[in-house]
C-alpha cells in the first residue's frame, strides 16, 4: 500500500487521528514523487497523480475529493495485479 494513500484512509477513518503538519508533510512528498513519475510509465505516472490528489484532498479537508482519489489509486493499483 502507498504511504501516502495509507495516511490519507487513516485520516478518513479518524480525522482527529493524523496532524495538520502529517497531512502537510504527506501532500508535500507525494507532491515530489508524483513530479519524479511524470518520466516514467503511463501507469506508474497515473497512480503517483491519484496519491497526490488524495494528499492535497486531504490536506485541504476535503474527505469527498481524498475519498475519490483513493478509489482511483485503488483502481489503478488493482489493474497491476
């Protein structure tokens, strides 16, 4: 499971449970790593967008918009399989 997407359900599930900094730091990383995806594969590009959209959702309070970003890193993680 991605880290970020994993912060992210936990802040889902309990708000309370993850820090302004933890979601902070969270967005800022998988803000940097979905920029390192950008030169890679197509798929591994689309999942590292899905973790920051969820991250930056998060991070802005927005539990429809992270829970739609994680079911689409979920849909994308499963098409690997």
């Amino acid at each position: 499971m991605n880290k970020h997407i994993s912060l992210v359900k936990k802040w889902l599930n309990d708000p309370e449970s993850v820090s302004a900094k933890e979601l902070l730091d969270n967005m800022n990383v998988a803000d940097r790593a979905a920029s390192k995806f950008l030169r890679q594969s197509a798929s591994a590009s689309a999942s590292a967008r899905a973790a920051r959209g969820a991250a930056v959702s998060a991070y802005c309070t927005s539990t429809s918009a992270a829970a739609h970003w994680v079911k689409q890193y979920e849909e994308l993680s499963n098409g690997w399989k």
